[in-house]
C-alpha cells in the first residue's frame, strides 16, 4: 500500500482518491478506469481486508469540536459497510481532506490493521506585530492514534508514532520533490509507486475558461502517460476587476 497524491494505491489491485467534496473514487490503476464512486466528505488512507478505509471530517458544533470518523467501504462495490467514531478534536482544529499546515492524518499498515494519526496545530493569527508570551499563549498542537483492524471491525488508542517514523507524516507530497525528472509544469503533486508515478495536476481545458484537476498515471522509465482521470472541474479563475 503506497500513499499517492489525494488517497492511496494497493499495488496494481486497486486505488482510492477523493475529490474536492470528499466523494471516494476507486480506479484500476494500471488502467484508470472508474470502478465505482461513493460518499462525501470523505479522505481515503488504506487499502485492507477487503476494505477502503476512509476518514470522514466534521467541522465543530455548538456541543462539541470537530470529529473524525472511519468509514469502511467495500472494495468491490463502495458499499459502506460499518463505521466508528476515531476522536473528537480541539475546538480550535481546522482539520481537512487533504494535509495543510494545520492539520495532518497518516495511515501506518500493521498487517491487515492501520494505525491512523492526526496532528493538529495552531499559531497566532493577529495582524499586528506580538510579543512571545501572546504567540506563546496562542501556540497549540494535539496528537492523536487509533489502531483500525477492518477484519474485526475495531476501533482501539495506540500510543502516537513517533514524529520521525516512516509513514508518521503527511500521506501525500505537498508539492512536487526537486528532482523528480521529466514532470509537466501543470504538476502540483507526485508520487512513486511500484509500477507508475502518479501525478495531479490543474489544466486548462479550453475556451470554455474551465479548469480541471486531474490524476495521471505515468510510466516511470519512459515517461509515457498511461492514463489520466479527471477528478474536478471549476470555473477558472481570473484576475480582480480593476477598480475604476
């Protein structure tokens, strides 16, 4: 199981990714045909037992902070099978679907189990210039694990991975790895898996002032493209109206 830019890939069986409003998208990855599309809100993390795992973020309520939720959906179809309640977060985390500086979530595979771990932070926001004791008082970091074994369908604390084991950051490249040969400019994010390098990237498609997010798999020794699927697709953006 490989982390690839916005999910995850179990080797030439099967990957999963989401887009921008969390629906859970399964490919063939040697192919990049659409297998099935599922849900909202949702980040895929692993691949096991039969399983997507994926974890679903809700935003703070009157009651409570946010929370973070595993939903378990079926390889072969995306069915949702069970689903448990991971943590309930700090009131001040801003947690996503993808990893940000405030909020990050890895999967670590433990044979047919995963370990997923969360990290939240904040820092002051002020406008103005502060001294240490407000940056101080205003700095926040939380951590959190959970063990997920998906053939027992359970839900159990671990202690949090330490900060400098493999698999215990960000999931996915933020940006695209100096170094990384031959990648278009339209590339935000890559990654190496054992048979292709897979990349999203944002590209104009026309006249029609449309933009759309794309995932590609790529040949790692040609550079040939192998397939690409569209995962978005937006109005672009243009610059601000000049003001009169």
């Amino acid at each position: 199981m490989s982390p690839i830019p916005r999910g995850v890939v179990d080797d030439a069986r099967l990957a999963a990714v989401h887009d921008r409003a969390g629906q859970v998208i399964a490919l063939d990855p040697t192919t990049g045909a659409v297998r099935w599309r599922r849900g909202h809100g949702l980040r895929p993390c692993a691949i096991t037992a039969g399983t997507v795992l994926a974890v679903a973020v809700a935003g703070a309520s009157g009651t409570s902070g946010p929370t973070l939720t595993v939903v378990a959906l079926a390889e072969d179809d995306g069915r949702e099978l069970w689903s448990a309640r991971l943590a309930e977060l700090p009131e001040w985390a801003r947690p996503g679907l993808d990893d940000s500086a405030e909020f990050t979530l890895a999967a670590q595979p433990r044979g047919e189990a995963v370990v997923l771990w969360w990290r939240a932070s904040a820092t002051y926001r002020g406008g103005a210039a502060a001294d240490p004791e407000r940056v101080a008082a205003h700095t926040r970091e939380a951590t959190g694990a959970v063990r997920v074994d998906a053939a027992t369908r359970s839900v159990q604390p671990v202690a949090v991975p330490p900060v400098d084991e493999p698999g215990a950051g960000s999931t996915v490249p933020t940006a695209v790895p100096a170094g990384v040969p031959a990648v278009p400019a339209d590339v935000v994010e890559v990654a190496d898996t054992e048979a292709l390098r897979v990349e999203l990237a944002v590209v104009d498609e026309g006249p029609g002032a449309v933009e759309a997010v794309v995932l590609r798999g790529v040949d790692r020794a040609s550079g040939d493209r192998r397939w690409e699927v569209t995962l978005d697709q937006a109005p672009r953006r243009g610059p601000p109206p000049l003001r009169p």
